[in-house]
C-alpha cells in the first residue's frame, strides 16, 4: 500500500505567519512539532491511539514553547490555538483520520 504524501505547497499555520504579533522564528518551532505528526501519518501510521499519542506529544511540545514566546512579546493565545487547531484539523482531514480537532489537541494548555 503507498502512503499519502501532504502536498509540497501545504500552507501550516496561514493566520500565524501573517500575524506580525508571532515571531516567525517561533511560529517554525511549532510547525516542525506539526511536521513530525505528518511524517509519522505519511509512513502510513492508521492506529487512532498511535496518531492520537503523536499528537499529544506534538501539543505538549508546543506547550513547552510558550515561555518562548512570551519573552519575546508574543503569546500562544486564541488566534494562535485556532491557527494551530485549522491547520492539525486540515492535516486529519488530508489523513482520513477520525480524531476530532479537539481531542487531537486535547493536551492544549494555550
């Protein structure tokens, strides 16, 4: 069986990046825990409890930069979570994956 592969020209976290508030440096930080979510999904990974445990280790990692990002002006707050949850949400749909967004990102504490 061949795995799907994201498209090239995916866009992670559109409203982030656009969004002079979030320092882009920052914003790859939390793409790339994001990425090694769609890594593990493109090796064709469809147990929902190993996909939800990735994600959770994604979310905690993403928790683990807030600090971060306050020293540098920003926070991970409701634009952020909802630029984060469409992107995952988009990325599950891709997948087929029947995680609703809010489980997959259940870990949150942003």
């Amino acid at each position: 069986m061949q795995s799907k592969k994201l498209p090239a020209d995916f866009f992670y976290l559109v409203d982030m990046y656009q969004d002079d508030y979030f320092p882009a440096f920052l914003v790859d930080k939390i793409k790339g825990a994001i990425e090694e979510v769609v890594g593990f999904l493109e090796k064709g990974q469809s147990s929902e409890t190993e996909i939800q445990a990735g994600l959770d280790q994604m979310t905690s990692k993403i928790n683990d930069l807030q600090d971060e990002f306050e020293e540098n002006d920003s926070e991970i707050e409701t634009g952020a979570r909802e630029s984060i949850a469409a992107t995952v949400e988009e990325i599950l749909r891709f997948f087929e994956v029947g995680i609703a967004t809010e489980e997959a990102i259940r870990e949150w504490d942003w």
